[in-house]
C-alpha cells in the first residue's frame, strides 16, 4: 500500500471525529455564528487545544472578512492552507534528521514508558544502514533488561553493534561508553536509547539531564538531536509531555508513534503551534519501513480529505 494511502488509512479515527464534521460544516450553509460554534467543537475534539482553535478561529474570520468570503466551501480552502502554513512556519517540520560530518550525529531518544523509544530506534537504525551509514545503539536504558534485550533485537536485524552495561549501571555511563565506542570504530550515527521515564517525577527527568550533559561535553562538533518519542494516542497528554521535556532538555524534534491506532490528529498542530519544534517522523506500523518523515502536504490531505472539497471518506 502507498504510503498516503496508509497515512490516510491510519488517520481514519482522525478523519471520522474531525474532517467528517469539518465536510458537512464546510459544505454548504451559511457562516454565521453557529458554523463558528462547530467549528470551534470538532477542533477541540481532535485535540488541537483550545488557545489554538481560538487563534485558528480568530485568523480564519479575519481572512474571510478581508478577501470577502461568505461561504464555507471558500472558507475550507482558506482553513486548509492556513493549517499547511503554521506547520511549514516550524523550522524543520518534517525533515529526517541529517547524518553529516564531523561524525558521529548523536541522536538522543527520550519519552515516557511505553512510547516506543526502542523501537524507533531500531527503525532509524535500519534506515540508516541501508543508506550505507554505520549506526551503534548505546543500551541507557538500564533499569529494564528487556529493554537491552529489544535493542539487541534490533542491533541483530540491522547489523548494529550494541554499547550496554549490566543491569542497574549509570545510564551516563553507559552514553558516554559508546559515544568513545563510537568515535574510535568511525561510526557515524550513535543513537542513545534511554529508560522510559514519568515526565512529572524529577529525580527521573535530573537523571535524562545528566546524560545530554554527558553527550554535550564529549561529542566535539558532532551535531546532537534531542527526539521526543511520543505515543499519538496520548492527544494533549502528549503536548504536557513535550512541555515538561522541552524544559529540562533542548528537544530538536519529535516523532510521533503509534499514529495508525490514533484519534487525535490534531496534537501535531498543538507541539508546532506551542512549542515550535518540528515533527521528523511519524510512525505507522511495526515494520522497519513503518517510520517515514513527516510530509505536511501528504499529512493535511490525509486528514482534510484528499478530493480537494473537504469531502473525505
């Protein structure tokens, strides 16, 4: 299946709570003050927030007034490039992550348990080598051997050499082993997979800090990415969760997993339009393949409906 076939597929518990309203809201009628009423509901419930759906709101009448627009179906034209518009305005939306000199890119994996952190690094594992790039995995997540286990699993299937410590070591430690592994074999991507952890508990988050202090002071001029790895069922759980990471580290990106099983599209929206920081990959499946750069176009066909009147099935 093509890949916007897929995304549009994977989008279809979006699609159903949000473009399914926004077809019949923009498809005929009248803009009066109950259209903006709706619109309002079908945006917040596709998680796009409410200072958002204010602003998208406010922007859209502005618009409309301006270029003199009475009906919906003008008007959906003007949401959809609106939306397009705010997610390109994001420095880097959508674009993989570069793999340049002066080797190795470190690439830093963070998010809460369950998120998919491990698996997304053997997927960018995976692409990487088969672009001819050498990739080692530094196993920091040490709390949970399984977690070592699942890298290993990868490793094997991509040919990546696995940097890990026995169980309980010092997370830091275990970055900083394979960041000199890294160096001294010419690698060039090191991607760090660290321990699930609850945003809200502290002593966890100090720890995260102590390994990108780590990394930062031993890595030269190699490029580091900080990549928040949420789960897309989160909606805007998953937007407190940016907030709190972004704030104890650099976040450099995000990729959003799991985006087959979600309903609520609109958290992309929510992280470009607080937090500015773009979204890299979304993933949709388990397979190595099933982690693609995020593509703004492809994205906001899928979710608006892709005839070109806002009619999406």
């Amino acid at each position: 299946m093509a890949f916007f076939e897929r995304l549009k597929q994977g989008l279809k518990g979006v699609r159903e709570r949000w473009s399914g309203g926004l077809s019949l809201l923009f498809s005929g009628g009248v803009v009066d003050e109950a259209f903006w009423e709706n619109l309002e509901e079908i945006l917040i419930s596709g998680d796009v927030g409410v200072d958002l759906t204010l602003s998208l709101i406010d922007s859209l009448k502005r618009d409309a007034e301006e270029k003199r627009i009475r009906t919906p179906e003008e008007l959906f034209r003007l949401f959809e490039e609106m939306i397009s518009s705010r997610l390109l305005a994001v420095p880097f939306m959508g674009e993989p992550l570069p793999v340049t000199p002066p080797s190795p890119s470190v690439i830093l994996l963070v998010g809460v348990n369950g998120s998919g952190k491990t698996t997304t690094a053997g997927k960018l594992a995976s692409r990487w080598t088969k672009e001819g790039k050498k990739v080692i995995f530094a196993a920091a997540d040490t709390f949970r051997a399984a977690a070592t286990e699942q890298l290993k699993v990868w490793g094997d299937r991509s040919g990546v050499r696995v940097i890990a410590q026995q169980h309980g070591s010092d997370a830091a430690a275990v970055a900083f082993d394979a960041l000199q592994a890294a160096k001294a074999s010419g690698a060039d991507v090191l991607i760090v997979d660290t321990a699930g952890r609850l945003h809200s508990k502290h002593n966890l988050m100090e720890e995260l800090g102590k390994i990108h202090r780590v990394l930062e002071k031993e890595k030269g001029d190699s490029r580091m990415e900080v990549l928040l790895v949420l789960d897309s069922v989160m909606g805007q759980n998953g937007l407190a969760q940016a907030e709190t990471f972004n704030k104890m580290l650099p976040l450099t990106g995000v990729v959003l997993t799991k985006y087959d099983n979600t309903a609520k599209g609109g958290i992309i929206l929510a992280i470009a339009h607080s937090l500015k920081i773009p979204v890299r990959y979304v993933g949709l499946g388990e397979g190595e393949d099933d982690l693609r750069a995020f593509d703004v176009p492809e994205f906001v066909k899928a979710l608006l409906g892709d005839d070109g009147h806002g009619q999406g099935n």
